[in-house]
C-alpha cells in the first residue's frame, strides 16, 4: 500500500509553503524599495551641490554629445534627467510651462540652463525642460533636452 502522507502534502503544508513564499516576495520588494531609495537620496544629494565641471569640459561634453546625435540624424538629445525634488516646486512651474520657471532651478540643473545660456543659446541652440513620466498619475522626473531645429 501507499503512503499517501509522503505522496501529498496536507492542505496546512500547501498554505504554509505560500505563506513563506509570500513573506519571502514581500522581503525582497522592502529591499528592492530600501535600495531605490538609498539611491535616490545619493542622486539628490549628488545633483544639489556643486558639479565641479569646468566650462571648458562641458563644452567638449556638449559637442561630443551633438556631434553623436547630428550623425545619427537626430536633431534633438535628451542630455539629462533628474528627479523632481531638485525643483524649488517639485516641478509644477515646468509641467504648467510659466514664465519664471528657470528660477525653480537648483543644483547641476541650473548648471546645466546657465551654461546653455551663456553658450549655446547664442549659437541657436533651443533647450526644453519637461516632465518626462507620471508615477501613479503624479509628475515625475524632468527631462532636459537640447535641440537645434
């Protein structure tokens, strides 16, 4: 005769095994957020304060990146993207486009817009700044893309 205990688990065992299956996902999506925070937090504390990137080598850094893009036919690139909170206001006054959004700007951000206007805008290049996704129907990060059409 069989042993059907060692043939089929109880229906206790059966819940046991999808409880600790369970616990086991919930652990690992508590980590997977703890690290995305943890990164997040670096990221904002790494774009807030000053870059250290002289004029000079932004301006080899901007060419390299336009030339790569006009050879691929592009004629814009999207050359940064920083979370929302670099933003005085989260990044309303871009999402609604006002007049003074620049002034929101914090950080490698405001680097980067001083930099285009010194240099690139008087050499017809265009910038745009945009929400570039919608978390949960919320604006998210902020796209900064050079053009020159």
């Amino acid at each position: 005769m069989t042993d059907f205990d060692s043939l089929l688990p109880s229906a206790k065992d059966c819940m046991q095994t999808i409880a600790v299956a369970e616990a086991k996902k919930a652990t690992e999506y508590v980590n997977r957020m703890t690290a995305a925070d943890a990164e997040k937090k670096a990221l904002l504390e790494k774009f807030s304060g000053p870059s250290g990137v002289v004029d000079e080598e932004r301006m080899k850094r901007a060419a390299a990146i336009i030339q790569r893009a006009v050879s691929s036919g592009l004629t814009e690139v999207m050359v940064a993207k920083f979370p929302k909170e670099l933003f005085t206001d989260n990044g309303r006054a871009i999402n609604q486009t006002e007049p003074g959004w620049e002034n929101t700007l914090t950080g490698l951000p405001k680097e980067l817009y001083d930099f285009w206007k010194k240099y690139l805008q008087p050499r017809g290049y265009k910038l745009r700044l945009q929400v570039v996704d919608y978390p949960d129907g919320i604006p998210g990060d902020i796209g900064m893309t050079l053009s020159w059409l």
